[in-house]
C-alpha cells in the first residue's frame, strides 16, 4: 500500500472531518500567551503603547491609564501585563473574572474555554 493511500484510510478511520476538536483551555492560553509576549520582549523593546494604539489596536484598561501618563519611551514599551491581575488570574483560574475590553486575557476566557 502507498503512502497516501495509507494516510486517506488512517484519515478516514480517525473521521476528522466530523470530529469536534479539543480546544486548549484558557489557562493554557494565557500561558503561551504570557510566555510569548516574554520572550519577544528579551529580543528588544515592545512596540510603545502609542504605537500600538495608533496601528489600530485596542489597549485594555491598565495600558490606557499607563499610555496617558506622562512617562518616557521607555516605560511605554515596556508590558504590563507582567504586573497585571488580570495576567495572574487567567493563568490560575478557569473562567476568570476578567472583563474589561482589549484584554487578551479576557478573550482567553470569554470563549468559552
């Protein structure tokens, strides 16, 4: 038996096209997600908040308040999620109480994961 042959009868033994997929669950998420943001912050400075809301994204409550200040370039590229509670809760707690918009953390949560 060929190879594709062998991969179309294990595909149709496995029904994948009427499976429902597992999908990860919001902790997890928030996880990768933490873990991500991290490691892309030690390869140089994160785009500034500014520039992040003049590209057309949202900033969640806390980045709002942070962006609004007074504060040099610096601080601006810095995340701050890392000191956020929000961070904290949704990679602890299935269906955090995380409400606010443009939070990616809340988007983990609100899909029902």
């Amino acid at each position: 038996m060929d190879d594709d042959r062998w991969l179309e009868e294990l595909a149709e033994a496995a029904d994948f096209n009427t499976a429902t997929p597992e999908r990860a669950p919001a902790r997890l998420k928030a996880r990768i997600y933490s873990a991500l943001v991290s490691h892309q912050s030690e390869t140089g400075p994160l785009l500034s908040l500014a520039a992040t809301k003049a590209a057309g994204s949202g900033l969640c409550v806390f980045e709002q308040a942070i962006a609004s200040l007074p504060l040099g370039e610096g601080i601006g590229s810095m995340n701050p999620c890392r000191v956020c509670h929000a961070r904290v809760l949704a990679e602890r707690i299935d269906h955090a109480p995380i409400f606010w918009p443009h939070c990616p953390y809340a988007g983990f949560h609100r899909s029902g994961d």
